[in-house]
C-alpha cells in the first residue's frame, strides 16, 4: 500500500485516471476521478459486488 498525503486541491496521477481532493470533512474526504471512459472507476464495495457476481458459482450454488 501507498499512502500519500494531500491537501484540498492537490491531486494524484494513477496511471490514465487524476484523482482531486475536492473536499475534506472531519474524516471524510470528497474525491474527483477524471479518466477515460475506458477506465472503469468504483467505490470499494461496489467493485467487490461486481466481483462477486461475476464470480463461478461454488459447490453451494
């Protein structure tokens, strides 16, 4: 894991997608993804569902 400390309007570049901080609220931060359509951009949770769904049933179903 990389941790890198920015500020409110300070950005980070990951591969094709720049990420803002546009926000930051006591502990929540506001973020800003610019990308190409290509790239396909998820919260957490969101891409582990997909995952999940697309994912070979089990011996359980």
């Amino acid at each position: 894991m990389v941790i890198i400390e920015r500020t409110v309007g300070e950005s980070i570049r990951v591969q094709g997608a720049l990420i803002h901080i546009e926000q930051i609220v006591g502990d929540a931060v506001r973020l800003g993804v610019e990308a190409d359509r290509s790239i396909s951009v998820h919260r957490g949770e969101v891409y582990d569902a997909i995952q999940r769904s697309i994912a070979p049933a089990g011996p359980e179903g």
